[in-house]
C-alpha cells in the first residue's frame, strides 16, 4: 500500500466519523449509539482497518494515529454494538469486526478471551442459521492461524498477529467453554452436518487447530476424531474432500507425529499419498458377484 494512502485512511477525520457510527469513538470520545442504519458498514470498514495493523509494510506507514489508539476505539465501538444488535446481518458484522479485531495482534485476542461480553457474543453457537455458525467456526480457524501475508513485491512477509500457541488453544477451548461443551467434540459434530457449509467451517477450524502447538495432541484425544479423519467415504464435496485432506497433512506436519503408533502414521501416511479424491474401488468379480 502506498504511504499516502496508509495515512490517509488513519487519519483522524477518517476513523472519528466510522468509530462514532459504530458505538465508539477516538481518543476517548465515544457516541451513545451505533448508528441505525451505518453502524454495521462502519463496524465492517473498521474491521479491514484492523486487519492492515499486523502487516509490517503497512503499519510503518501509518504516522498519525497509532494503532493501539484504533484498537482501543474499536474495542469500545464492539461493546455499544453488541448491545444494540439485532438480527443475523448484525450478528455476522460482529462476528467479522471480533474476530478482526482479535486477529490484529495476540494482545488483542487475549483481551477478547478475557471479556465475557466480546468472547460469548463472538463464540455462542446458539442461533439457528448454519452460514452464521459456519462463519464463527471460520473466523476462530482465522485468528489461530492467520492466511500468509503478501508486500506489494510479491514476497512472504512475517505478520506480527500470530499468536502464540498456548493463546491459540486458549481460544480454542473458550469455543467449547462458552457452548458448555468440549470443544472438540462441538466441532467434530459439525464437521459430520449434512449441510457442507457447516462441515466446511468445522474443517478450516480443525486444521488451525492441528498447525498449532499442542493442538494436534488434544484433537487426537478426543475418541472419535482418528475414526473421522479415517473415514472418507461420507464426504461427497469436492471442496469438503480438500479441507478434509488438509487435516490428515496439517496432522502428520505436527508436534504430535512422534507421538502417535506406527501403524497410525502409516494410515494417515497413505491416506496423503492417495489424495483427497481417492475412491475406493472394486474389483468388477466382486462387484458384480452375487
């Protein structure tokens, strides 16, 4: 991004107008009330803010408004929108400006997990819509394992919101936590929905979760979760097939690896080497027998 573009769009005459439609405010100042009809463009439009804090490129560009001063408004703009939204659109601009937020640096995400009214409004799964369940799943799966970042030559940059391993289980298990279930068990219960949106989601998070750490390890305890990632034959979803794939490498990549039996490493092994369209087949003697 170019400099003059970074600055302007911190610019305070750009961010107090957004952070007061949105419920909060810059510098301390806050507004009453989430405008009625700007306040989810606003929360959104603050939500791709956040995301260019953590990119080395762009965040030494930005020399007028720091972005601890951004963050701290927006933490204050999420907290008068919470309280005032209604509905799924709502629901889903707060889910997109949390999970924003949280991702734009590990310090911002430990102050989700810490805030009861943030973290539950962010991870209650207790609404009836799968795309919105699917889009909390994504957006956990986002802040444990942020997408690689790209500079405008082309090249891999090393963000600075990657957090750290034990803030990523953390999160994870606050999923469970706030739905009063184990997190694993919640999420591989979504990974069997007939509704491949849902599985989809359960699956982008299952493969953060198995990058980081120990993560591997805890997914690998839960009974049923060596039997799913075994059985192939339920998924029919070409993407499905993919992300499920992406699960048994994500895992075979881990710190869990040396852990696990021979004979596990071996199925797993040739579960990656056959792909994630394998079908298995017959032979015609067998299938026509009878």
């Amino acid at each position: 991004m170019h400099g003059s573009r970074a600055r302007w769009l911190y610019d305070r005459k750009v961010l107090a107008p957004l952070l007061e439609f949105a419920g909060g405010g810059l510098g301390g100042e806050s507004a009453p009330a989430p405008d009625p009809i700007l306040g989810g463009p606003a929360l959104r439009t603050l939500s791709s803010f956040c995301k260019l804090v953590h990119i080395p490129e762009e965040a030494s560009l930005v020399g007028i408004v720091d972005d601890s001063e951004l963050l701290s408004g927006f933490h204050r703009a999420l907290h008068c929108f919470e309280e005032s939204a209604s509905g799924e659109n709502d629901r889903l601009a707060f889910v997109d400006a949390v999970s924003s937020w949280s991702s734009a640096s590990p310090k911002a995400l430990a102050l989700v997990i810490d805030d009861p009214i943030l973290r539950d409004g962010w991870l209650s799964l207790n609404v009836s819509q799968p795309k919105l369940k699917s889009a909390i799943f994504f957006s956990v799966a986002t802040c444990i394992d942020p997408p690689t970042q790209v500079d405008s030559s082309g090249d891999t940059v090393m963000a600075s919101n990657i957090p750290s391993n034990q803030l990523s289980v953390g999160l994870f298990e606050a999923l469970g936590t706030v739905n009063g279930k184990d997190a694993t068990d919640l999420v591989l219960s979504a990974a069997t929905a007939p509704l491949a949106e849902m599985r989809l989601g359960a699956y982008a998070l299952l493969e953060a979760v198995a990058k980081r750490g120990t993560g591997a390890q805890i997914l690998l305890s839960h009974d049923s979760f060596y039997e799913f990632l075994v059985t192939r034959e339920k998924e029919t979803t070409k993407e499905g097939k993919e992300a499920k794939h992406d699960i048994v490498m994500a895992v075979l990549a881990s710190d869990a690896r040396p852990l696990l039996a021979d004979s596990i490493v071996d199925t797993l092994e040739k579960i990656a080497k056959q792909g994630p369209h394998y079908v298995h087949t017959q032979p015609y003697e067998l299938a026509t027998e009878g």
